[in-house]
C-alpha cells in the first residue's frame, strides 16, 4: 500500500438469527464453526493477517458477546480494541464510532470496513485488491464499496449500478457508483443480470477516517454530534462508561441509507474473489459437499429414501425417511425442520420465543 498504514473495523454485534437453534445471542453466528475451518470470526481476523498489526484492527460486538469474541480472537486482537456496545444501533453509529476510535489512536488513515460473518477466498487476491482499494481512497477521498459480480438473478441482497471506470492498481476495477438500488425482484434482477455492470453489494467498504465522519457529518448530523461528544468524553473517561452514557442517544441507521445513498463521491470496487455473506443455512449447501442424491449432511446420519435434504447435527444421528428438500439442526436443547424454501423465516421462531418470554432458548 506504498506506505499507508489500514485499519480494520470488523461489525461483529449481530446474532445471526437465521441460524438459530446453533446461533444464539451469546454464542452467535460469527463465532460457529460452519465451513469445518474454524469459526467466522477467526476466518475473517486471519484474513486480514499481514494487512494489519492486532493493534489496527478493531471488534466492534455487543457487551454481551464481547469475552467470548475476546477468547476467539486472543493474540491477534488488541484487548482494548474489541469494543461492546451497551445497544445495538446498526451499521453506520458503528461505523462512526470505528471511526474515531480510529482518528484518535493512528490518525487520518484507510479504514476498511468488514462484517464479521463473510465467506471469502482466497485470502491472496482478497488483500491485494485491499491494497489497491486504500491506495484509491488514500488518494482521492472516496467512499468505497466492495461489489460482487452476480452469478444469478438474487433478490436477497441490494444492487449497486456501475459507471465510469475511474482507475484500480494490480488488476483491480474502480468504478463511479451511480446508483444504489433496494433488493428487487426477480424480474428486476434477471435484468440487471442481463444488463451487466451492476453489482451486489457487499457491505464491506474503504475509505479514510476523515472521509467518513465528514460524510456522517453532513448526512446524519445527530448522529455526528453524539460521535463528537463520544470523541470529546474519551479524554476523560474509560470507553465502556462514555458508551453506556452516550451511544444509545445515537440515531439508529445503516450506513447505506444514512450515507452512502447519499455521498457524492462513492466508487465500487469489482470484488474478484469467492464471496458469500452466509445468510441463512443454505450456505452449508455451499461449504460442504453433497451426496449422490444431493444430500448435504454435516454429523453422523441415515437417510433411506431422501434427496436434497440439509442435515446438521454434532452430537446425535439424525434419521430421514422419505423426505426431500427439508433443512435439519440438532440444537441440542432445540430442533430445526423447516423447507429449504423456507430458511429465511427461521428468524420468525426466534421472534416468537422471544415474545414468549423463553430467553433461555434464544
């Protein structure tokens, strides 16, 4: 990066309520073993191995997680740097706060922006077009996201629409984004597929420390104060006590609404590498390998009669007879059955158990 220092940001403060009964707000997603390579988290902070020194790359998660994501990352991490926010008050408070906590302890440098629950391979060309990114946004103060190029017509995630061809170092694209666009439906994405040039969107994002506070500043300006006070406090007084004073006055917003549907200068970066953002538990249809008949089976098992099933479980056989297209999750204290059609919704359970009053179980 001819010299610039980076520091990451990793959003670890989500639970991962589509993978419930494994993910569970104390031992959430990031910190699951799905891909038999260790759990998310560690994936993602060793992906980052030889970009950043321990003390630049930064946690942000909830108090409630934060020593069980402290024990998962010991060594790599800075102590200081896994951060617990008392609420949880999405995307773009946490950005914010990444930011100066950044400004304060290396000053106006690239940040890069990272969930904590990616899949992403292999490392090699995932750092180098890092490295071009936070040439570019040293350079020229851009916001900066990564794209994926679609590989099917998906209405899950959000698109971003590509423009000019601005530039990119070692074989990476820059484009001017020209617009953001809400996850459309399936007529609308078959098109965009067709079309070419636009981009899902990956939330990971570069930029400098200075270029996105200005850009919170002037699109979330309640946001902005509550960060400058976090910022003014912090000279006095340890992190958790001005946290537990402050953050929950922050507004509650993503940063792709707040800014970055907003920002003038925002550029998209072609990400040429195997991504997968590991959404829900078709995803372990992708990190495993399937039978004969389509099964993908993670535990011991025993299947008559059965195709295209999804089957997890660590401690107990699971028994299928004459069922196709169904998911299966031994939780150990909970079972999961649904439709692989019907992943996205597992969510809904934890909603209702919570409503119930049955924390134990979510």
């Amino acid at each position: 990066m001819r010299g610039h220092r980076l520091i990451a940001i990793i959003m670890a403060g989500g639970v991962g309520e589509r993978f419930w009964p494994l993910s569970r707000r104390r031992h959430p997603k990031q910190l699951l073993d799905l891909t038999g390579k260790g759990s998310m988290i560690n994936l993602t902070v060793d992906r980052l191995s030889g970009l950043c020194a321990p003390e630049e790359t930064f946690i942000i998660t909830n108090v409630e997680q934060r020593d069980a994501i402290l024990a998962e990352v010991e060594g790599r991490v800075s102590p200081e740097n896994v951060i617990g926010e008392p609420l949880g008050r999405n995307t773009a408070p946490c950005i914010g706060l990444g930011a100066i906590l950044t400004r304060r302890a290396h000053g106006n440098v690239p940040m890069i922006v990272l969930p904590a629950d990616h899949l992403i391979e292999p490392a090699e060309d995932f750092q180098r077009l890092v490295r071009a990114g936070a040439e570019f946004v040293s350079q020229h103060g851009s916001l900066l996201t990564f794209g994926v190029e679609p590989t099917r017509p998906e209405t899950g995630y959000g698109y971003i629409r590509a423009a000019d061809r601005l530039g990119g170092d070692d074989g990476a694209d820059i484009y001017r984004a020209a617009a953001f666009l809400e996850k459309p439906s399936a007529e609308k994405a078959r098109e965009f597929l067709a079309a070419g040039g636009y981009y899902w969107n990956s939330g990971m994002f570069m930029w400098t420390a200075e270029s996105i506070l200005a850009e919170i500043s002037a699109h979330l300006p309640d946001l902005s104060a509550i960060l400058q006070r976090i910022e003014r406090e912090l000279g006095t007084s340890p992190l958790p006590e001005v946290l537990n004073s402050l953050y929950g006055q922050a507004p509650s917003v993503s940063i792709d609404y707040g800014v970055m549907e907003k920002a003038s200068d925002v550029v998209v970066l072609r990400a040429g590498f195997r991504w997968n953002d590991v959404g829900s538990w078709e995803f372990i249809r992708d990190a495993h390998e399937s039978d004969s008949r389509d099964n993908v089976c993670v535990g011991d098992h025993v299947l008559i009669d059965a195709s295209s099933n999804t089957i997890v479980s660590k401690d107990r056989v699971v028994g299928i007879v004459g069922l196709d297209n169904v998911v299966v999750v031994d939780g150990g204290d909970t079972i999961l059955v649904c439709r692989r059609d019907r992943v996205q919704d597992v969510k809904q359970i934890v909603g209702i158990l919570r409503d119930n009053g049955r924390d134990d179980l979510v």
